[in-house]
C-alpha cells in the first residue's frame, strides 16, 4: 500500500485505526462486509483503468496534473507482473477478510459478537461455579 498511496487507500487505515481498534471486543460483520465491498470495488477500479481502452486517458497531461495533486492512486502499467504487484495488497486484504470470515463461521461467531454471547463478569462467575 505505501508504493501505490493514493485517495483509494485511505479508507483502510482510517477504517483500521479510527473505527476497528475502538471496538470493545472485535468488529463486527457489517464492518467486514463494507471493507471487503470497498476493497472488491478498488480491484475493479484498478482492473478496469489498467485495460487499453483508458490508456489515452491515464497518459494525457490532465490525468497527470490532477493525479500529482491529488495523489488518487490509479496507475497504468504495461505488463502483467507489474498489474499484479499493484493489485496485490488488495487482494491480499480480501484474502484475509474471507479467511476471518470462514474462521468465524467454524466458531460460530460470525452473526454474534462475544459479548452478544456471554459478558465478562457472566464468563468469570461461569468459571468461578464449573471450575476449571
């Protein structure tokens, strides 16, 4: 994400640092589904603008002006490999996203949250009375 910084990431660390490390226990699913969503439509943005069809418009001076100021994070790149080391933080993020979420399914937390499930002082009294 650092060598392709742009407008088109900056929902991640907000998303990241402002919402999701602010929860009290983990995020729940429609935080998921709102980044693998944006994330979803970001591989497609970029998949698209990489497509010959825009070429002239990525290599024209107006493109290059507002991109400089406004730093938006599309780029077009001639070969594949270089696609795919521009799009692969994206689809790294998405991976891990469905990772989580198959995780939660075998868990079974993926429509629950923990404290949904059971509070803290319940867990510690449930111990204190089962024992260890």
């Amino acid at each position: 994400m650092y060598s392709n910084a742009g407008l088109i990431s900056l929902p991640y660390p907000i998303a990241v640092f402002g919402y999701a490390l602010l929860e009290e226990n983990r995020p729940r699913k429609e935080f998921w589904d709102y980044v693998r969503i944006y994330t979803i439509f970001v591989l497609f943005l970029k998949f698209a603008m990489n497509l010959s069809i825009f070429e002239a418009t990525l290599q024209s001076e107006s493109y290059k002006l507002w991109s400089a100021y406004l730093q938006i994070g599309i780029y077009d790149y001639p070969t594949l490999i270089e696609i795919v080391g521009y799009m692969i933080p994206e689809i790294m993020i998405i991976s891990f996203i469905m990772l989580n979420e198959i995780y939660l399914n075998l868990v079974g937390l993926y429509y629950v949250n923990e404290q949904d499930v059971e509070t803290i002082t319940d867990g510690r009294e449930r111990l204190i009375a089962e024992g260890d």
